[in-house]
C-alpha cells in the first residue's frame, strides 16, 4: 500500500482516495477491538428474524489499522472509502 501511496504523492495526485471492503473504523481510528459493543441487523433473508452482528465484526483490528493509518496521514490521504457494514457512516480521523 504505502509504494502505491508514494506513487501518488510523487506524481502530484490532487486527491488521493483508497477503496476498500472493510472499514477501518465506525466511531473513530482509536477504538479499541473491544470498544464496539453495539449490534447491527443483519440484512433480510440472512438468517432467521432478529439475527444480528456485532459491531466489531465490521472493522479491521487495532493492531493492523493504527500502521494504515499512519500512512493515510504521511501521505495526506483525502479519503477512504469501504462497505462490509451496509449502513452509512462518516466519520473523520485526526490530522
């Protein structure tokens, strides 16, 4: 990730946008694996009526985040953006 983040810095990339299927994070980079207690609905048709995950299922561990987003910063990364949890959220990292 960071050579192709380099790339983009070198060749003066405006902007600089990764995709990915897992988010990050839902609240803020910080959180802890154990931080989100909440639980979400699963879709309908997955599994039977009331099923639902937790939260922290959704997110990529602490551990492997915080060196990601490191390199957002390094390299001024203007956005992520990623799916797995199908409901919207926004949220924004420190700078």
């Amino acid at each position: 990730m960071e050579e192709q983040l380099k790339y983009a810095t070198e060749n003066n990339a405006t902007h600089i946008f990764v995709y990915g299927h897992f988010p990050w994070f839902l609240k803020h980079e910080d959180e802890a694996d154990d931080e989100l207690v909440s639980y979400s609905a699963a879709p309908r048709g997955w599994g039977p009526p009331g099923s639902r995950f937790e939260d922290g299922y959704f997110t990529i561990p602490l551990a492997q985040r915080k060196p990601v987003m490191e390199l957002f910063k390094k390299y001024n990364v203007t956005a992520c953006f990623s799916g797995h949890f199908h409901q919207n959220v926004v949220t924004e990292v420190s700078h």
